[in-house]
C-alpha cells in the first residue's frame, strides 16, 4: 500500500471481500540511492531501516484507521527495495495479493513501468487489480 486513493481502494477491497482473511499490508520505500527520486533522503540517512519505518507510518495510520471502518486490524510490514521485488516476495507467503491499478503519475509509469503489470504478470499467487 502506497499513500494514494488506489492503495486506500485495494485496502478496502480486500477488507469487504476477504472479512476472513488475515490481511498484511505491505509499504515499499524504493531503494536508496544517491540518484534523484523519491528514495534520495533515504539514502543519506544513517539507519535505513529507520528512515523506513519513519516513511511507512503514514501508510500504516491510514490502513490501520481504513481497517478499523470494518472492525478489523490488520499486520503491516515495510521493505526497501523495488516495489515490484518487494511484493512478489511477500506473495510467497500470501493466498493473494490485492494491489491498486496504479499509483505514480504518468511520468512514473512511463519510466518506471507499470508496478501492478508487473506482479500481475509474475505473481506465483492471484491478484486482483482494484480500480
């Protein structure tokens, strides 16, 4: 789950249509680099897997703020590193993934590539791509 209505829509898809379902949502901090782009301040920090952590608690509120409208909790788990990576590794351990259609702008999916493409194309598990 991102910080965008699409990650917010997936969430709420899984909570209505899976009330069964134990329900991890996973934050992706890209990898740091000194390149420009969203994960550069990460890079420079002295504790990543803080600057993590720290980037992740707004996703984490929502969800947990989303979860609670259904009287659910649910897990939460960050990772650094490509998105794409990230979730097909959680998908490992998963019955499903619940991703939104997209989450970058325009510029993001034309040079990046279309994050929910990708696992949709290579995720040993189903996916449901929420609109």
């Amino acid at each position: 789950m991102d910080n965008t209505e699409m990650g917010e829509r997936a969430l709420r898809h899984a909570l209505e249509f899976h009330p069964d379902a134990e329900i991890t949502v996973l934050h992706v901090v890209g990898n740091p680099s000194t390149m420009l782009g969203p994960a550069t301040t990460l890079a420079l920090e002295d504790d990543v897997g803080d600057a993590a952590d720290e980037a992740a608690t707004p996703v984490f509120e929502t969800a947990a703020r989303i979860a609670a409208e259904y009287d659910r909790s649910v897990d939460t788990v960050v990772d650094v590193g490509h998105p794409v990576a990230a979730v097909l590794d959680a998908a490992e351990e998963a019955d499903l993934v619940v991703i939104g259609a997209h989450s970058g702008g325009l510029a993001d999916r034309l040079f990046v590539g279309n994050v929910s493409e990708k696992i949709v194309r290579q995720s040993p598990v189903p996916v449901t791509v929420v609109r």
